[in-house]
C-alpha cells in the first residue's frame, strides 16, 4: 500500500498485516510498517523490505507475542553496524521495537543491508537490491555490443553456456552466428544473452549491410556541435590508419599510439559530413558511392561499420528497416483465408509487412537479393508486392 504526502514528495509505503486470533480483546491484531521515501526514486527495492518487515514480525508475532506484548526485563546496548550486547538472566531478551526499527532504516540507509538480532532466536536480514526492468526478447538477427569487458569479470563458476557466448561476443556477429561459434543452441544463447542485457552489460543492434539503409535522428545535432566532444570521441573509434592528405606521411612507431592517432584522423568537418549525408532510401553502398566519387576515399581511412555503429549507440542514426507487403496475402488475412499450405512458398509469411529483412535473412539463411527475387518469383500478379522502408 503506497500513500503519498499532500505535496507529492514522498510516499509512505506499507503493508498491512492482519493476525487473527481469540487471545486478542478485539479477536484479531492488526499492525503496518511503513518506509517513506521521495517519490521520484524507484520504489520496487522497498517494497521488498516492507514486506520482508511484515511477514518477519508477523511470524515473531505468532511465536512470542512481540509486538503485542511490552518486552520484559530488556536492555540493548547497540553498536555502530546493528551489532549489541544483552544482558544476562532473563528468559527471552529482546530489543525494544522502536530501537530495532531505528537501527533497521540507520543500516539500510548507510550500508543498504543490514544483519540485526533481536533475540536470542531471531535476527533480521535485509539487502536492497537494485531493480531491473525485464529487458527485451533476444531475437537471432541481432548484434550483441559488450559494454564492458566482459572477458575481465567472467568467473569459472558461471554457467558454461554464458561463458562459451561471451567467449563470440565481438559486436560484429549476430545471435545466431554466435550461438554457432559457440556450439549451443539458438536458444539458450538467447536465454544468456538475456540475462547479460538484464544486468545492462550489452546492448543489442542490427546486423550491418552495405545494403541497409540509415537516417539521421535527432541527435545528430550534438554530433555537429561536437556537444561533450563526441566528434572527438567518433573519430578515436572509427579512423584507420592510412595517412589523411595534407596531414604529412603515416608516424613512425616511435611515436605513441595517441600521437598516430591524432595524426592519422579525418578532421571534423569530414566526420560530420559522413554522419549526416545518410538518408531514408540510400544503401549504404550508394552513401559510400557518393562520397568516393566525390573524391573521399573512405574506406582509406574510416571503418564504415563502427561509423554506423557509433552513430547508432550515440543516437545519432536509426536503422531503417525494409519489409515487403503482399495485397494478396493481407486480403486473405482479412478473410481469414490465409494460413500456411503444404508445398507452399515459405516466404509468404514474411509478407504481411510486420517482418524486417534481417528475420528474412537469419531464419530462410538467404541474402537480400535471392529475397527479392525468391518473393518475385512466387507472388502474382506483377505489381503485387510493394517493398517498404521505416
């Protein structure tokens, strides 16, 4: 039960427990614990505690009377951590409620867990733990992104599928081909790559074709405005090392790794170019085209691929996604006429337009091309399919 303050700072949250039982004046006992917190922060961690609160005292309730009943021949002395010492001769000694409670919220505050007796039969133990939203399906056309080097924390003892994944993440492999490499099925690769995007230490991109095509979202306005040196930050990411003309011969290898770098780089206004000439209809063959025909050997001295995959983490560009719709196939889904037939093209079900290329290519295992001409092939009459980018 959460209830907030009139001006919406913060809100108790509580949990209401019921014990009944004849050895009550009223036939029932009814207590609440309640934690207040601000009301912006994520509220799920507490609700844990509240609840850890209730059932413990509950149970503490029905064995011993302890909320109910004043302790009886009880002193504490409480040291820093929740630690204490009790003194000797009486049956059950305990701590009063009021300094338990105060030294349950001083350790959840300070230390986020805490480990307090409470007699000589009970000790309460409590973590925070941080939630995490559930993350998303895991589909084998994507591209797992370490955000961390995951090789550095990997430990024996985790699960050896989880291990021998990690093991083919490269950002460059998709699902399906890591869960090959790795020699375990498509889906528990998935299952683990799921749980390395719930604890946010990958993400998940597109798989990357000089086919597909990319347009610049709104963040590409940081990228002109090298807002945080972001520009800065691209080109230590994405130039090779092929000298840039006008900037003198490639170093030699006495100098340091950040001198070639810095030496070998494309200048901004070049960088800048590249990430905003991408657009809704141009492959990325045909961006690469243009600029090399314009005289920017590109390939020389950018790696294409970390250049979309940059501007994609950064948000700077969106994938966009080609499908095909077939009127027929959506008319016979409108009369409920379609449905999948022996002999029949295993292609038609990808053309309802809710599917992208990239399902197409990992799951028929077929280029882009043989696609189109395979769905060409298949479908009448001519006009019918109608190829759609967003």
């Amino acid at each position: 039960m959460t209830v907030s303050d009139p001006d919406g700072k913060y809100s108790v949250l509580g949990f209401p427990v019921s014990i009944p039982s004849p050895k009550y004046d009223r036939n029932e006992f009814i207590f609440n614990f309640g934690l207040v917190v601000e009301s912006d922060v994520d509220q799920i961690p507490y609700e844990r505690v509240v609840r850890r609160l209730a059932v413990t005292f509950a149970e503490m309730e029905k064995q011993d009377n302890y909320l109910s009943q004043e302790p009886r021949n009880n002193s504490s002395i409480s040291t820093p951590g929740g630690s204490s010492s009790f003194e000797q001769g009486a049956e059950r000694l305990r701590r009063p409620i009021e300094s338990l409670l105060e030294i349950i919220k001083e350790d959840l505050n300070n230390y986020g867990e805490c480990m307090i007796p409470v007699d000589d039969a009970n000790t309460i133990n409590m973590k925070l733990f941080p939630h995490h939203p559930t993350p998303p399906d895991v589909k084998g056309w994507h591209v797992p992104v370490a955000k961390m080097k995951l090789a550095d924390v990997v430990d024996p003892t985790w699960d050896i599928t989880l291990q021998r994944v990690i093991a083919h993440i490269d950002g460059v492999s998709d699902v399906r081909r890591i869960a090959f490499a790795a020699d375990v099925s498509l889906d528990l690769a998935r299952l683990a790559l799921r749980h390395l995007l719930y604890y946010d230490t990958i993400l998940l991109l597109d798989m990357f074709f000089f086919g597909s095509c990319y347009a610049p979202r709104p963040g590409v306005h940081d990228f002109i405005a090298n807002a945080g040196g972001i520009v800065d930050e691209c080109a230590n990411y994405v130039c090779t090392a092929g000298s840039i003309p006008g900037l003198g011969a490639a170093p030699s290898q006495s100098q340091s790794q950040s001198q070639q770098q810095q030496q070998n780089r494309i200048p901004n206004y070049q960088l800048i170019k590249l990430m905003t000439t991408f657009c809704v209809g141009k492959t990325v063959m045909e961006w690469l085209k243009g600029h090399m025909d314009a005289g920017f050997e590109v390939l020389r001295y950018v790696d294409v691929r970390r250049l979309v995959q940059f501007g994609v983490i950064k948000g700077c560009l969106y994938r966009v996604h080609k499908h095909v719709v077939s009127k027929q196939y959506l008319a016979a889904l409108a009369t409920g006429q379609a449905g999948p037939r022996a002999g029949g093209d295993p292609l038609q079900k990808y053309t309802d337009g809710c599917h992208t290329f990239d399902q197409i290519i990992t799951e028929q295992d077929l280029t882009d091309a043989e696609i189109m001409g395979k769905l060409k092939s298949f479908q009448a009459p001519t006009g019918d399919l109608t190829v759609l980018y967003k």
